[in-house]
C-alpha cells in the first residue's frame, strides 16, 4: 500500500468516512439547512415518476447517510445537513441552490456509469 492508502475499499460501509472539512461533523440537527422540506418532496416525487432511477437514488441516499445513524438524532436514516449544505454550497455558491432538474440530472449520469 502507498502513503495514505488503505485496505478497504471505496465501497466498504463499514468503513466509509466522512469528508474532513470545518463545520460538518455528527450534527445532524443543524438547522442551517439551505433547502427546505419543499425541496425534498419536489425532488422525491421527480424521481418516483422516474422507476429507473429509483434503485440508483436509494443508492445515493444511503452513501450520504452517516454509518450508524440510528444511535444519533434525528434517528432516522437522512444525510448530515452541514454535509449537505457544504455540497451544495461547493457546486453553486453561497447564495445559489440546485433545482430539481439538476437533481435528477445528477442520477441520470449516476445510472449511466453505474
């Protein structure tokens, strides 16, 4: 192995890591969240229109869920908000958001390379 590699691998849950960046950590009840609960339902109901996509996007969710979630609030299996909130704030800007479209466009390209 070289420097800073290990033996698992990049699909290995048990072993998974969260991005090493301030501010996004165990929190998961971060109100800070820059989308709302609106937003999630437009998505989720995009994508249950879409019965291709449904196994690629419950593949996505699940990598974006903290390993053990279920010890911690909000005891349900959903992405840390900070975590979130950096990737979108990465991609768009501070005072941008994804659309919906953007959204299912990014699990077309996840299907696709699958």
């Amino acid at each position: 192995m070289g420097h800073g590699m290990s033996s698992s691998s990049p699909g290995d849950t048990d072993r998974r890591r969260h991005a090493t960046v301030p501010g996004v950590g165990p929190n998961r009840g971060d109100p800070g969240m820059t989308h709302g609960t609106a937003f999630w339902f437009h998505c989720s109901s995009a994508v249950l229109r879409r019965p291709r996509l449904w196994s690629t996007a419950i593949r996505q969710v699940s990598r974006a869920v903290p390993t053990r979630w279920w010890t911690r609030p909000p005891y349900v299996p959903v992405p840390d908000r900070a975590y979130v909130r950096f990737r979108v704030e990465t991609a768009y800007g501070e005072d941008a958001g994804p659309r919906v479209a953007d959204v299912v466009r990014y699990l077309e390209w996840c299907r696709a390379t699958e």
